[in-house]
C-alpha cells in the first residue's frame, strides 16, 4: 500500500499539484475541519459510492488517524483503483483546513 505522509501531502498541495483526496470520515467528523476541496465518502459507504471514482485518477485517502484511510485503501485497490493511504491522517493534519 502506497503512503504519504501529511507533511507530503501539504507539501503537494502548496505547490499547486491537483489532488483528489477522499475524506473516509462521518460527516459529524469532517464537519470539525476537512482539507480545501476534499470530497467526504464515509468508509461505510465507500463500497455503494466507489463508482463515483475514476481508474485512470489517483486518489488519497484521509481519515482521523490513517487506519480507516489504510483500510480504504486496500479496499480501493483490490478493486483496480490507484489509491493512497495519507498516514497520521487529520490528528497530524497542520495545514489549511475550512
């Protein structure tokens, strides 16, 4: 499973590179602060929504800590997706939120 760090992401983000990031969150969670332009699909619903995705995008997938992120991306990519799991999630999140 690919990773990426939070510092990496925020580092990508700054430099002007189109992310599409997936926020695996409950909407009650991602209602405290999300990342600009982060598209919210819980985990729960990941399956029912996943054809919303695009395979030929890459996406990264965020949560509170990365472990439900981590588990949205192997669901992700046994499913032919090209995905990636940003580690420590929103807990070590320092950048722009709304």
């Amino acid at each position: 499973m690919k990773q990426l760090s939070t510092t990496e992401v925020k580092q990508l983000l700054e430099s002007g590179k189109s992310l599409n990031l997936i926020d695996v969150r409950e909407v009650d969670e991602v209602k405290e602060g999300k990342i600009p332009g982060v598209v919210n699909i819980p985990l729960g619903l990941l399956e029912a929504r996943m054809h919303e995705l695009d395979k030929s995008k890459e996406y990264i997938m965020v949560c509170r800590s990365g472990g439900r992120s981590g588990r949205a991306t192997q669901f992700l990519e046994s499913w032919g997706y090209q995905v990636i799991n940003m580690s420590g999630g929103m807990l070590e999140w320092d950048g722009e939120t709304e």
